[in-house]
C-alpha cells in the first residue's frame, strides 16, 4: 500500500501535463516571436553581405554602365557581355588563342577524357537510365571535356592560354603540390626527431604572412638587378634574367610564392590527422611483417582520407581567388601569362567595365561550382571507393 501511494504521488498530475489548446497557440507563438528575433540580426548580414551583391552583381552582368554627371546610367544589354567574353572581341582574353594538340597533350586529354567516360558507365550501371541522371551527367562531362580541350590546345606550342587557363594551372598545380609538400611535412615531423617543435613553428611562417607580404617578398627574391639578393644573382650569372619575360617563367614564380604561402595550412591540418590515427593498427602492421609503403598505402591514407578529400575541396575552391601575388610579382603579365579570374575581374571593374566585371566574376562562380560539384561527385567518389 505504501509503495502504491509513493508511485501516485510521484506521477504527475494528468491535469498538469495538459495545456489548454489557446494557451499552446499562445507559448508556440510566443516562442516563435523569440526564435525570430533572436534570428533576424543574422538574416540580415547574411541578406546584405552576401544575398543583395550577388544579386546586384547579377543584374550587373546582363547591363552596361556608364558613369554620367550627376548619376549612373545603366543600360540592360542582355547576354551582351557574356557574348563579348566568350565568341566577341574578349574571347581571346579570357580563352585563349586555341593551338594544335601535341602528342603529350593528346595523350593527357585522352586519359581524363577516357576517364570521364568509365565514371559516366558507372553512374548508368548504378543508377540506371534515368532520364534526369541521364542528363546531367552527359552534360557534365561534355562540360569537363571541353574544358580539358581549350586547356590542352591553348598550352600547346602556337596557343596561347587566357585568363581561365592561367587560372585552371594555378589552382590544380598549386593544390597538388602543397599537398604532396605539406604530407611530406607533416610525415616527418610526427617521427621522433630532436627539434620537431621548433619545425612545426618554423612551418607556418608563412601562413602567419599577409598575402600581399608573400607577394612583395617574392617580388624582392626575383629581382636579379636590385634588392639584397641581387649579389647572390651575379654570382650565379643571373644578372640579365628576368622572370617576367616569358609566360612559363613568371607563371613558375606565382606558383612558387602561392606554394609557399598555403603549404604550411596543409601541413597542420594533415599533421593533426596523421597524429589522430589509430596506432593500434600501426603496430598490428608492423608485426603482419607490413613495409612502409604498405603501412602508408593500406593503413594511414584510407585513415586521413576524409580529412585529405575535405582539404583539398577548401583549397580548390580558395585557390580560384588568388589575385594577390600575381598583380604585385607580374601584373599579370607578360600579356595575360599570369592574369587569374580574379584579375581579370579586378581590371575590367578598374577601367570602369562593372558590367564586364561582373560577368567574369559569374563565370568564375560558374566555373568553381563545377570543379567543386565533379570533385566530390567523381574524384571524391572513385577514392572512397578504392580506399
């Protein structure tokens, strides 16, 4: 009896649990005032640092304007600027001059191409022949192929890459080698070496440097004829080099200074994730008799994958920014041999083309999208698969 009265005492009432239906409607109400009040603040950065530019900018690439006495006029062209850009009298600039393959291009093209084609057979065996599936994956790859033909063409001996070239080079050869150079790093400074500590330090000096910085810094270290290193030039027999007077060259020296500056944020983040690994597997490795090569291969890479996947998807998509160290170092020169998107929009809204401007720049988004979406839907996906 007393353990029956102790359990109705400790239950609740039946009466309490209920609410009155107008009183819910009024506390979900109230709270729904709350939750957007405390929103609103964020709703509207968020509209007026990001919603109304882009959707400014986009009205923008489809006008001209033109700035008069008293006002700006802007005129609506239509596709006018895009047209310009891609068939007009800027196709050049932004293209290229499209040359012969070589053998070495074809055979590049070739691969991904063939490549392409074996993820677009396994998408319609696992997916079967969806028309909507269908669809967009015939178009990007035809997308992704034409991309792989003006950059194969232009790089050739009588092209002459443009500006999405240029751009395309920097961010797929950057992003390869800071990543390789970065796991290097981080490979040798999780053994057990005196000093570890003062390299890890040392490392992300670079990362610590503001953009411009590396790009002046760089600009110092090419100069053959002044500068401090300009002794260390003559003695090489450098004296009457420049960098910037062929293409290959001071496309070398961007790639260098964007290398240096962005390694370092690979380094720590790939360190961090070769430190998180499982040492109980390590060990089991190492007494199943399993070398190096085969400790790295089947044990650490299918362990800092995810990391690794998700690292190189933030890079690429920063890398199709990078405008500093080519304006400071080159100018974008010698013509376009180093000019980026970026650039290229910064010029054309310089001159004043806002119109323009803003129609590379949607380019450009068009562009990052893509990779990004064929990153993780192609590359991302064949990876995990084989890991």
């Amino acid at each position: 009896m007393k353990e029956f009265m102790s359990e109705q005492l400790n239950q609740p009432s039946q009466k309490a649990i209920r609410m009155h239906p107008a009183k819910a409607r009024n506390s979900w109400g109230a709270d729904s005032s709350v939750r957007l009040v405390l929103l609103l603040p964020t709703i509207l950065i968020v509209l007026f640092l990001s919603i109304f530019p882009l959707i400014v900018s986009l009205f923008l690439s489809f006008a001209r304007v033109n700035f008069a006495r008293g006002g700006v006029e802007i005129n609506f062209v239509g596709f006018s600027n895009y047209q310009k850009l891609l068939f007009g009298s800027q196709q050049r600039h932004l293209i290229g001059k499209l040359g012969d393959l070589s053998p070495l291009g074809w055979l590049v093209f070739l691969a991904l191409t063939g490549f392409l084609l074996y993820w677009f057979y396994t998408e319609i065996r696992s997916n079967g022949l969806k028309p909507r599936v269908l669809t967009l994956r015939a178009i990007a790859v035809s997308f992704a192929s034409g991309l792989l033909w003006i950059t194969m063409s232009t790089l050739s001996g009588d092209g002459l890459p443009g500006t999405m070239v240029v751009t395309l080079i920097f961010v797929f050869a950057g992003v390869f080698f800071q990543y390789v150079i970065g796991l290097g790093l981080a490979m040798l400074l999780v053994q057990q070496l005196p000093g570890k500590r003062f390299f890890r330090v040392v490392f992300l000096l670079p990362m610590m440097i503001t953009p411009v910085g590396i790009a002046f810094l760089f600009r110092m270290l090419t100069d053959t004829h002044v500068g401090p290193f300009a002794p260390v030039w003559v003695s090489l027999g450098l004296q009457n080099f420049s960098f910037v007077e062929s293409a290959a060259d001071a496309r070398f020296a961007v790639l260098i200074g964007d290398i240096w500056q962005w390694t370092p944020f690979m380094f720590i983040i790939l360190l961090a994730a070769l430190e998180g690994t499982s040492r109980d597997q390590l060990e089991a490795a190492l007494v199943d008799g399993a070398n190096r090569i085969q400790i790295f291969r089947f044990v650490i890479l299918p362990q800092i994958a995810p990391v690794s996947l998700t690292l190189i998807l933030i890079r690429l998509i920063e890398a199709f920014k990078i405008i500093d160290i080519p304006r400071i170092l080159t100018g974008g020169g010698p013509g376009t041999a180093t000019e980026s998107l970026t650039l290229h929009a910064y010029i054309e809204w310089r001159s004043p083309n806002l119109g323009g401007s803003s129609a590379v720049s949607y380019l450009l988004l068009i562009l990052v999208t893509f990779i990004a979406l064929m990153f993780v839907n192609v590359v991302r996906q064949q990876i995990v698969e084989k890991l």
